[in-house]
C-alpha cells in the first residue's frame, strides 16, 4: 500500500544520528571529550544527550564536505523544501554562504553589482575573491535614517554602464524588512547575462508562509543565502545555501569548501534537519500566526505617542517593492531617546532583550516561537519608557547612507603597505580597515574607499551615541589603518 505520508516528515541526519548512540560505540575517534565523558564540567552545563550527539564524520553518518548518505539525503529534501535545484547544509554561518556565492560568480578583477547597505560578509567575500564592486545606491527613508532597496532603474542603470558585470547582489529583505523588486532585478539581470545571488538572512519564513514577500528561489534567482538560525527555529551558526540549478552542485561544493569546515558539527547539522521538516510540515500556520501577533504589536505600539512601528505603509512599488510585516522595527526619536537607548533601557530596566537598536530606530524580531503575553511586555515597557525616560521630541542625526568613494578593490587595498594615522583628521586618506556599527553591520568605510569627512563624522557621532564600532584594530577608534600612499 502507497504511504501517504509526507518525505518531508523524514529527517535522516537525526535518525541516524540516533542510531549510531543506540550502538553504544566505543569511541577512540574525536571530539575528546567522548561524548561527555571526559569533561563533565561541559556535560553538566551541556547535557549529556546533546554531547552524545556532538560525534565526528563516521562512516554511517556521512561526511559534510563530500556528503553520499544521509546528509546528501537530507540536502535533497532541503532543496524541495525551499523549491531550490540543491540545498547545502551550512554551519560555518550564513557569512560562509555569502562568501561562497560572490566567489561562485566572480573572480579577480570581475564586477560585481551589489547595493553598498551590505554585510560585512560581502566586503569581506570581496577581499578573498579580488571582485570589484559596482555599488547601487540604496533608497533612504530620510525621516526613518534608514536605508531601503534598490531601484530598479538604478540597477538598470548599473548593468548599462558596466554591461561585464559578472552577477547582481541584492539584500532580500534588508534587516528592516524591506524588500527590493526582486523579481524585476532577477529578470533584469538574466537578460543581460548576469546571474544574481541573494543575501536572504532574515528571510526563511518566506518559503513557508503564505502573504509573505516573495522569494528568492520563487523569483528566479541563481544563489541565496539563508539564515535558516534567525528566523526559521534552527541553532545559532546554521544555515542553508540555496542554488536553482542543480547541474552546479558539484562546483558551487567545491567553492563552499574552500572555507567551509571539514568539522562540520551534527548538533548544528541535526538542528537544520529538523527545522526543515517542522517548517516543511507546519510553516504556514506558525507563520501566520508569527503575522498575528507582530501587526498587534505594531497596532497597539502606534497608540503611543511619540512611537511609530512601521509596516506596509512604507510601499512604493520601488525602493520599498515589499516590506516583510513580521519586522517590528519602531523609530523612537519621537520621544526623545534614539534607538540604542531604548534598547539599553529594555535590556536593563525591564529585563528584555531586542535585536538591536540604531541611532533612530529599535527592532524586535518575532518568531515561532513568541506569544502575545511576550509582546505585550514589551508594549508595556515602551509605554512607561516614554513615561518615565522621554523627553521633547528632537530631531536625531540619523544613518543616512554615504556614497563610497571607491579608490581600490577591497582586495588590492586589504593587502596594501598600510600605517596608522588620527582617525579624526584622517580624511582624504584611503582606507585599509572597514568600519561598522554592529548590528547590522553594514560597513560605513570599506578597504579601498576614500575616507570622507562626512564618514568620520558619522563614526564618531555613533560612538558618542553607544552604537557599537567593529571592524578596525584600534577598539578606541583614536587610529585607523591607511594606506602608505
């Protein structure tokens, strides 16, 4: 008799993972700590059922690099899942997953077009490939201070003025929740040549929700990364590399090994396998009722004065094609305090912990795994701040978005002759480091890129402001590398 059960209800990584302790091995293989056994400091504050599952590659259990069992099986009913060509199971970070699809499309001295609101990870695929980047200026919300989408006339702009570009990139959705027209840029693209590659961190639940924005796969595009750890239930640090056509699985493998680990670890392997079959078997009803429970947060938060949580509203076919509604991102400068000090004071005074807040802005991510009784604390909490903490309504220096003045590849500049110089006073100079608050981490100066009054000015009204200064060697920001020349 035909089984109608689901493939998707399989989950071979954590079946055979379970197998392999119900044998009571003797393991003279690593890790050393032998399941727990020797260390019970890391088993008593672990546990021991998830250090019996922290094993090496053994041969029943596949391998990550080259898989041909179950982990190869597991890839496969990813890739149905998501409606991919091949799904690869990621553990060294949705930056690994960047890395790998700029380094797929592009090699030294090719273009690459991409908008400069950016990860880090895709400068830093930039410094490992030798890819030169054409930047698209991304849309501004000049009242929010934060940056949106690429036009689609900008981009087509880009790909006419650089027709060799090898691949567009594009942030899908941004960590606001905008979202590019992702499918004109896709087709765009497609008819010039050019493949397009998608960072799709915060965009799991589109390929299981419904009235979600669209994705990347459902669009066409060739690669995507994404952060199946931020959104879709998986551990920290795992992740799923996307591709359409199945005919590159073998070399987009062989370029995902150049910086994947040959020690892939089975609890993040394991965490990816089943939250592919959770979402796969339940994503449309956890997810609308992950949209339930943000649009009441967003409703309830803009009955407070001075707040606004924005949605929809922010749709202009264009920069905003589409704007994810489970974001509960909220602009705060209407009560005086900028988003890092809303942040603090939740974190402090009320024990509750955002994702992060900017210098006009807070965002607050909500999953599958959030109630109403938990947004509706912090809706309490944001009422007595503005209560207790506010003041008059000012008008915040905000991130605007800094056109870079691109003087070297990030590469070229990265391993250039460089010394320290007076951050404050280092204007005009090249620079050698990149600089970002973090979170998002979408770098105001990158290697390569000419340092700009306005950039330092931005860096050092951050600072000042309790944002978070990554990416140069000096913690204190006195210094900055430069090039010698």
């Amino acid at each position: 008799m035909k089984s109608n059960k689901s493939p998707q209800e399989k989950a071979p990584i954590v079946s055979a993972l379970q197998e392999n302790i119900a044998k009571r091995t003797v393991s003279f293989d690593v890790p050393g700590h032998k399941q727990g056994q020797g260390n019970p400091l890391l088993r008593d504050f672990i546990g021991k059922q998830a250090l019996q599952y922290d094993v090496n590659s053994r041969r029943d259990l596949d391998n990550l690099i080259h898989p041909t069992g179950i982990i190869l099986e597991a890839e496969k009913l990813a890739a149905k899942a998501f409606k991919a060509g091949h799904a690869f199971f990621i553990v060294n970070g949705t930056s690994a997953g960047v890395q790998t699809m700029v380094m797929s499309v592009a090699k030294a001295g090719e273009k690459i077009i991409m908008p400069r609101n950016v990860h880090r990870s895709a400068i830093n695929a930039l410094i490992l490939t030798g890819a030169i980047p054409v930047y698209v200026n991304p849309g501004i919300d000049m009242n929010l201070g934060i940056s949106l989408g690429m036009s689609l006339k900008d981009v087509a702009s880009a790909i006419d003025e650089h027709p060799d570009a090898k691949a567009v990139f594009v942030n899908n959705p941004t960590y606001y929740g905008v979202c590019s027209n992702l499918k004109g840029i896709v087709d765009l693209a497609h008819a010039h040549g050019m493949k397009v590659i998608v960072d799709e961190a915060h965009g799991t639940h589109y390929y299981f929700g419904k009235n979600l924005p669209m994705s990347a796969m459902a669009a066409g595009a060739d690669m995507s990364a994404v952060s199946m750890h931020k959104t879709g239930g998986s551990l920290t640090q795992s992740s799923f590399l996307l591709i359409k056509d199945a005919k590159e699985t073998a070399y987009v493998r062989k370029v995902l090994n150049l910086t994947h680990t040959t020690s892939g670890s089975y609890l993040l392997t394991a965490s990816l396998d089943l939250s592919r079959k959770y979402l796969a078997l339940n994503g449309a009803k956890l997810f609308a009722k992950v949209v339930e429970i943000t649009e009441y947060a967003r409703q309830e938060i803009n009955e407070i004065d001075g707040y606004y949580a924005f949605g929809k509203e922010l749709i202009n076919g264009d920069t905003v094609y589409d704007f994810d509604v489970t974001k509960l991102a909220v602009y705060t400068a209407g009560i005086g305090l900028n988003g890092i000090e809303v942040y603090d004071l939740l974190r402090d005074k009320y024990d509750i912990q955002i994702e992060f807040g900017d210098l006009g802005n807070i965002l607050a991510m909500v999953s599958i795994g959030d109630t109403i009784p938990k947004v509706e604390r912090l809706i309490g909490a944001l009422d007595e701040i503005r209560d207790v903490y506010g003041k008059e309504s000012v008008m915040l220096k905000t991130q605007e978005y800094l056109h870079p003045i691109v003087r070297l590849s990030p590469e070229a500049a990265f391993y250039a002759p460089q010394k320290k110089v007076k951050f404050a006073s280092s204007a005009g100079r090249i620079s050698a480091e990149m600089l970002m608050a973090y979170p998002p981490g979408i770098p105001v100066l990158a290697p390569g890129e000419e340092i700009t009054q306005a950039a330092i000015d931005t860096i050092l009204y951050a600072k000042a402001h309790g944002s978070f200064i990554t990416g140069v060697e000096d913690p204190t920001i006195t210094t900055i590398k430069v090039l010698e020349v």
